[in-house]
C-alpha cells in the first residue's frame, strides 16, 4: 500500500522541471498525472472501505458498550467482559467511553490518514494540471533574459 511518507518522496522526484529540456517535461507531464490519479482513486476506494470498517466497528462498540452483545462474539473479539470494569455508567458518561475506546480511536487514525493522502494527491494533481503554465513562464523568462 501507498503510504504518505512515499508518495511524497516521489513527488519530490516527478515534480522536477528539467529547465534545459522543457519539450520531455512537457511530454511526461500526462504519465504523472496518470500515475497520481490511479493512487488517487486507490486512496479513494480505502477510504471508503475504511468508512465502511468503522461504521461496523460503531455498531459493534455501541452493542458492546450497551450491554447487547454476546459474550461469545466479545470473546471472539477479544474484548473485556465488562467494558466498565464494574463501574456504574450513565447514559450522559457513555460519550467518554466512546471517546477513549483505543479501537474507535484507530479507526479514526487510520481514516484521517488516508484522507490526507487523498487530499495531498489532490494537490500533486492540481499541480500537474497547471504545470504547462509553469513551462511556459520558464520559457517566457528564458526570453527575457535573453533579451527578446
């Protein structure tokens, strides 16, 4: 799996503009986009796969939390017995377990690190989308500079 860590390194490397060969810049410009936007929808679709993991895993913890659960499928999950450790509960505290439960918290770990990596490909893509403007300022400074 693609992580952020290397999808930035990479980038580092394709967002190089050869200044002396604008032409291939120009040329390998749509191989990139391509590149990105297939991790991109890759990204997309474990997100959404994520979302659909933890909406489950609510589920799950809400019957688990509420006393609805199995003991043999908390058992299978490898849960605690009493999520409360004998303590009396009520409604308006729930939210706290909720808040602190380490399964709940890794999901969410997990979903807004695959969000970032769509939103930093969203940016490499929308670089991409405008790198033939960036040639052509490059050109137009070469000319400049050359005096014409």
């Amino acid at each position: 799996m693609w992580d952020l860590k290397y999808i930035i390194e990479e980038w580092k490397k394709d967002s190089e503009i050869d200044k002396m060969d604008l032409a291939e810049t120009s040329r390998k410009t749509p191989t990139l986009h391509a590149k990105y936007l297939e991790i991109l929808s890759n990204m997309r679709l474990n997100v959404k796969r994520a979302e659909e993991d933890q909406k489950n895993l609510l589920k799950d913890k809400w019957l688990y939390y509420n006393g609805k659960m199995d003991k043999d499928e908390i058992k299978a999950k490898g849960w605690k017995n009493d999520p409360f450790d004998g303590l009396k509960v009520l409604k308006g505290e729930m939210d706290h377990f909720y808040n602190t439960d380490e399964d709940i918290r890794k999901s969410e770990e997990t979903l807004t690190y695959l969000k970032t990596i769509c939103d930093t490909l969203q940016e490499i893509i929308a670089n991409l989308n405008w790198r033939h403007q960036t040639v052509k300022n490059i050109i137009e400074w070469k000319r400049f500079e050359s005096g014409g």
